[in-house]
C-alpha cells in the first residue's frame, strides 16, 4: 500500500516491500539476516538509503517519474529531520514482521 508523506516541498509516495528493500540492501549492503541490528546499530547511511528507497519504490508502485538522488534525500533532512520517525513509521507498518523501529 503507498502511503504519501510531504517531503522536499512535494507529496511524495512511499511504499516499503521487497523492491525498497532489494534497493536498500543493494545500497547498504545489509541482508535480511541483518535487519534485526537497526534496533541498535543504525548508521545515518541507512537512514538515507532506506527513505530513499521508500520513495523510490513508492513513485513506481504510484506511476510516476522518480528523480531523487540519495544525496537529495540527505539534503531535504537537513531541514526536516523530523520527517525520519514518518518514514521509520510506514516501513514498520508495511514490514509488519519487524520490530518497530525509532529514529536513531
């Protein structure tokens, strides 16, 4: 299910499933037997990778274009750092076998 969350000046989709997380573990290089650590072991690149694969699964599950860099998520939570538990709050929802995560 996409949610929509307000990121960067725009409504944006995001949508966690296999696709984002192939995404974020291509980035991160994290597997699924890994996923257990971000209780405590969460760096600030998995922030960044993980919203950026929630976007960038959310605009292809939504039909649109999809021009984000991982950069350009860094830059949007330079101001608005607050949106990090709202990602944080849709991954966990949409990945229900998981453990609710918090913002680092």
């Amino acid at each position: 299910m996409v949610k929509e969350i307000e990121f960067g000046g725009e409504v944006r989709p995001v949508k966690y499933g296999w696709n984002a997380l192939a995404t974020f573990g291509d980035l991160s290089g994290t597997g699924l037997n890994d996923l257990d650590k971000f209780e405590t072991e969460m760096h600030f690149s998995d922030v960044l990778y993980l919203i950026y694969a929630g976007l960038k699964e959310g605009a292809r599950a939504d039909g649109k274009d999809f021009d984000l860099t991982v950069q350009d998520v860094g830059d949007f939570l330079d101001t608005e750092s607050d949106k990090i538990q709202e990602f944080l709050d849709v991954f966990t929802s949409q990945m229900p076998e998981q453990k609710k995560m918090t913002a680092p």
